[in-house]
C-alpha cells in the first residue's frame, strides 16, 4: 500500500544514512569507523612518517595530493560501513 508518510520516512531514512564521502575531513573519517585509519594506510596514506596526512584536510584533497583515485578510497572506506551491518 502506498503512503507518502511511509515513503518520505524512507527516503529521508536513506539519504541521512551515515557513509564516508570525499568531501568529509580525514578526521571525521578516522571517528566514523574505527578501522578507516587500516584502508587509509592501505593506499599508503598517513600510514609512515613521510607521507602523514593531515586530518584537516578532505578526503578528496589527500587523494589528490598523492594521486589516489578519490571513488575507489571512498568505495573502500563505505565497505567497511556495509561489512559492520553483516
């Protein structure tokens, strides 16, 4: 049965879903899933003493920065949203 209560509840329930995006802050990134700093370092960012990464920035500055394709860092960091909700 179509309500439009039912459907815009699920809507908004959808789009207000936490996800990483390449306009968050690496630090936001970092409090969002306490194994984003691992899929960070998996790309070789921040992850020694040379290459850190500053938490200021955007996760699209940082992938720009160092020449990481800034969809596939976010798609990697969104699953670790997907495999928590397994």
């Amino acid at each position: 049965m179509y309500t439009k209560k039912k459907d815009a509840i699920e809507i908004m329930t959808e789009s207000t879903q936490t996800k990483f995006y390449k306009e968050m802050t690496v630090g936001e990134a970092m409090a969002l899933h306490p194994e984003a700093g691992i899929v960070f370092s998996s790309y070789h960012l921040g992850g020694c003493s040379h290459c850190s990464i500053n938490e200021l920035e955007t996760v699209e500055q940082v992938c720009m920065g160092y020449g990481v394709e800034v969809d596939v860092l976010v798609d990697s960091l969104n699953n670790l949203l997907e495999d928590s909700n397994d």
